[in-house]
C-alpha cells in the first residue's frame, strides 16, 4: 500500500506547548527540561515600554548553552519580531531567569550543547496558540508503539511542530524530536495529530497563522498493563481513488450545526476487500453534540483506497484515520492548496517527451512554463491555462499543459477536505539532455569452418 504505514496501541498525556518562531540550523539542538523559568511578572517587567504604549505584541527565539549550574549562556537572538523595539534585549535579559537541568531525558549532558528558548510578549487582546481541546485518554490509548509494549519506557515523549492556521486547525506536522528515540514515539504523535483542536495565535486581535510546537508526553504509564492480542497497522493519508465532493461536504453540513463555523472530526475505520472504509467509529469530534461525527460517517462510504492486487488479502489488517474539516457552506470557500501530495508526476522519460520542439531548434536548454489549473474529483488537473513562460515564444506554456495532464493529486487532503474545485499554479521546469548514445550493436558470432 503506497502510504504511510503507522504500527498502533497506546496510552498518553499532553503538556502545554508553545509557538516556534524560527530554528538555528547546522547543529542538532539539545532539548533541555527546564527547572526555572521567567515568571509572568518577570515578563511584564521586561516588555519595551515604547511597544508596550502602542500595543504591539513581540515573539523573540534564543539560541542558548547553559552552564554547569544549569544558567542559560552565550544566548543569541536569531529571530525577533517585530525588530527594532527592544524585544531582542528583553528576551536576553529574561534568559536569566532560567535554569535548566544539567542532563536531558535521555541522560546527556546539556552544558556545552545549544539550544533554543522562545519569549513572548503579549500585548492586551493577543495571545498564543492554546489546548482547544485534547484527546482523551481513552483515544490516545490508540497510538502506544507497538516496539514499546513490552517493556515501557518511563516518561516518552515526543514533540511535533505544526502550522496552526487561523482555524486552529494543523497542517504540515513534522517530528522535531523523541524519546527513547527509534520506538515509535514520533509517528505515535503525528498519528494524534487529526485530533488536535488548537486556539490560533492572535495578533492585532486577529487570528494568524503561526507553527507550535506540540509536546506529546507519555508519562505513568510504564506499570499499566499494555495492550495484548493482534495489531492492526494505522494507515494515515492514504492514496485515494475514491473521495467525497466538495458539493457532498458541503450537503452533509448538520441541520444542528447552529451557531457553528467549521467542524473537525476525526474517524477511525477498518478496510474491506474492495479498499472501502467499513465499521468507522468517531475518535474526535469538535464541537461535540452538533451532528458533525454523523456527519463525517455518512461520507465515509465514498472513500477507496488505492491498493495492489496482491494486497487483498491483508486489507483486514489496516485501520485507517479519516480526518474531516466541515466548513459553513454559506461561507465563502478562500481556500488554496499548499501543499499536494502528488499520486502522479511527470518521468524524466515524459519530460524530454514534453520538451518543446521549437526549444529544441533554438538550441535552449532549460525552459519554464506556468499553468493555472483546477482540481477535479480525481485529483486530477483540468481546465489548464498559460500564467507564464521564459523563454517567451518557445512553447515552454503548452509544454507545461500537456505535462500537467499527466498529473494527479490525492483528492483529499491529509488535514480532511476534498480539493475538487479548487484552483492550482503549477509552474514546471524543463531541462533538456541530450540521450546517450546508444551502444554499437554486438558483432556476429563467427561462423564455424
């Protein structure tokens, strides 16, 4: 099955989390446990006085080491915003009021290794990302790593960092770090994120997107009794062949829904033999009591998932997450597709195919063509147009079309919407090589005498 393929069964609890602002790049970042922090006064005492008359909220990130007493040291900024108000020295001086353990969780020792630390002063009306609402025990029972079962680990964790969009809905999770590393632990965190509901990051007492930082902590459970029997694999954003509409989400918006602007609800389902989904069970409704979970199942008869012949008899042992985002459909539809993940793309074979001849003849080499297109129901790019091309003149714009219909996207996207519907520019870049020659063909075996 071409998907990610998440082993399953667990028990965790959550720790409050924090914005990421920017990450110093080059060397592996420690992970610190801190014993001290900057207190809320220290805070209000530190906040620019100019930024703090006009309202004007700041978010600053250090790169720190610490020394053998645990003091952050040699901090730096690496990214203050707004700049030029004097967050960057505030944040510098709060650093002194932290104090970290020498050692990390696995046992390291942190003096002498960097790190990062993020400050952030709030003006009246702004706020951070926070916990909407966190998955209850009995669903993150649903992620324990199979690898940690038989003898688990004390205090895991993991931490993933996401983008949090106005919504507070999350996309484009990725793990920053785990421990014990090599169980499972980061996969287990991004296999609860569908679940997660945060309050977005205001500013100006607007909501704008931002990336947090989510902690994932699974702590006390090393002396509960682990799940036994078989395991089923947790897939997660499989390749679709079959996914609802836009106009059926948008149908199945719930009569009870008042009051309501978006609905997220995650399901977890078994496969059948035919890749549909069968026996869907609600993990994460939000919010609850509005009609969103039935919702989301009477959709889920319109999923397949790709799958090779040879796997039909193994079917039976996925479970997959189906995550859904419901959107008011009196709202109008803003949204853009960022990042898709594509089920088919141009070969190299197929690009020198698609390469222009009239390019050719010009002796050019390299060549871009940028076409606006929209999603169908498959995934698939239609109603292709030409934004741009360089060279002009050269047919690099309908090269681009003809390549572009051969592409294709999975139609449903990993935060839960269809894509049907929505516009996409898709430039593509033409590079030209010439073929290699072929090999002379093999002389004639000598005739006999």
């Amino acid at each position: 099955m071409r998907a990610a393929l998440l082993t399953a069964l667990a028990v965790a609890a959550l720790t409050g989390l924090a914005p990421t602002h920017g990450r110093a790049a080059d060397e592996p970042l420690a992970h610190p446990s801190y014993m001290q922090r900057a207190k809320s006064e220290d805070v209000a005492a530190a906040y620019p006085k100019a930024a703090f008359a006009q309202k004007i909220s700041g978010d600053v990130d250090l790169n720190c080491t610490a020394d053998a007493g645990g003091r952050l040291s040699g901090c730096k900024v690496t990214k203050e915003e707004p700049a030029g108000l004097g967050f960057g020295d505030a944040a510098l001086g709060l650093s002194a009021k932290d104090r970290v353990k020498v050692k990390d969780d696995n046992g390291a020792a942190i003096i002498g290794r960097r790190f990062e630390r993020s400050y952030s002063f709030l003006a009246p009306g702004d706020s951070n990302p926070d916990w909407l609402t966190k998955p209850s025990a009995g669903q993150l029972m649903g992620v324990f790593p199979v690898a940690a079962r038989d003898r688990p680990p004390a205090n895991a964790r993991a931490t993933i960092v996401c983008k949090v969009n106005e919504e507070g809905f999350l996309r484009d999770c990725k793990v920053d770090h785990q421990t014990p590393e090599n169980m499972g632990f980061g996969a287990a965190a991004l296999a609860l994120s569908p679940l997660f509901r945060l309050k977005p990051k205001i500013r100006g007492g607007k909501p704008v997107e931002t990336e947090a930082t989510i902690p994932v902590v699974w702590a006390g459970f090393e002396n509960m009794p682990m799940p036994s029997g078989p395991v089923k694999s947790l897939v997660l954003d499989p390749p679709w062949t079959s996914t609802p509409s836009t106009a059926q989400v948008r149908a199945a918006w719930p009569a009870d829904a008042k009051g309501a602007v978006t609905g997220q609800v995650a399901l977890r389902c078994n496969l059948n033999k035919t890749g549909g989904l069968t026996f869907c069970s609600v993990l994460s409704e939000i919010p609850t009591g509005k009609g969103f979970g039935k919702a989301a199942r009477s959709l889920s008869p319109n999923f397949r998932v790709a799958f090779a012949p040879d796997q039909v008899k193994t079917l039976s042992s996925y479970t997959v997450d189906v995550p859904f985002r419901f959107r008011d459909p009196a709202s109008p539809d803003t949204r853009k597709i960022t990042a898709p993940k594509w089920t088919r793309t141009m070969t190299p074979e197929g690009m020198a195919l698609a390469y222009p001849r009239a390019a050719i003849k010009a002796g050019v080499k390299t060549g871009l063509g940028v076409v606006g297109c929209v999603v169908d129901i498959r995934g698939e790019l239609t109603d292709c147009q030409v934004r741009h091309e360089d060279p002009v003149g050269l047919d690099f714009g309908a090269a681009a079309i003809e390549a572009a219909k051969l592409m294709a996207m999975n139609p449903w996207s990993k935060e839960g919407e269809p894509l049907d519907g929505l516009p996409i520019v898709l430039p593509i870049r033409f590079n030209w090589q010439e073929a290699a020659a072929a090999p002379p063909p093999a002389a004639p075996p000598a005739k006999k005498p």
